[in-house]
C-alpha cells in the first residue's frame, strides 16, 4: 500500500543507491531519514502509551489535526514548545544526547 513505512524505507535506500557519492545530495538524504525516524519513534511512543490521536489531543492541548501533522508531514517542523506537549502528556520529556 503507498505511503507505508515499508514503502517509505523501500524508496530511502533506493534514493541512497542513485545518489551514490555526492556529498550534498547523501547529506539531505541522511537529514530527511533523520526526522523521518524520529516521527516514527513519536507515534510508536503515543501507540505504545495506548492512545489516540484524539485521546492525546485531550491530554495535551493540541488539536488531532497539529498531532497528524507532526506525525507524518515532512513539510512542516513543529517547534520545541509543541514537541514538548506532544511528550509531555505521555510522561516524556525533550532531552539533548550527543550522538554515537
């Protein structure tokens, strides 16, 4: 089915493989398989604290709408305080870690 994460992480490595060496183009690729990992680790955490969209709209202020988005819309970069909210309701908080 389009649009699945299988179908998105099909399409990464295929764009990997034609990107080959040029350091530009594999960076942007990295960056975007960055934060589409970590929209994947969102919704696996609200999936995980058994709720829904619309049960975390209630438990965090934001609206289903705002929550849909930061959960798959590539286009848009939600702010901290937003991110904060999103965690928050589901007992997690932002932190900073140096990378491995």
């Amino acid at each position: 089915m389009p649009g699945t994460v299988v179908d998105r992480e099909q399409n990464a490595k295929k764009i990997k493989d034609l990107l080959g060496t040029n350091p530009e183009l594999v960076e942007e690729v990295n960056e975007f398989e960055r934060e589409y990992q970590f929209r994947k680790k969102l919704v696996l955490a609200r999936r995980e604290a058994g709720l829904t969209q619309k049960e975390l709209e209630e438990l965090s202020g934001l609206d289903q709408r705002t929550i849909s988005r930061i959960e798959v819309d590539e286009k848009i970069s939600p702010s901290i305080k937003t991110l904060i909210k999103y965690l928050g309701a589901m007992g997690y908080e932002l932190d900073i870690i140096r990378a491995k």
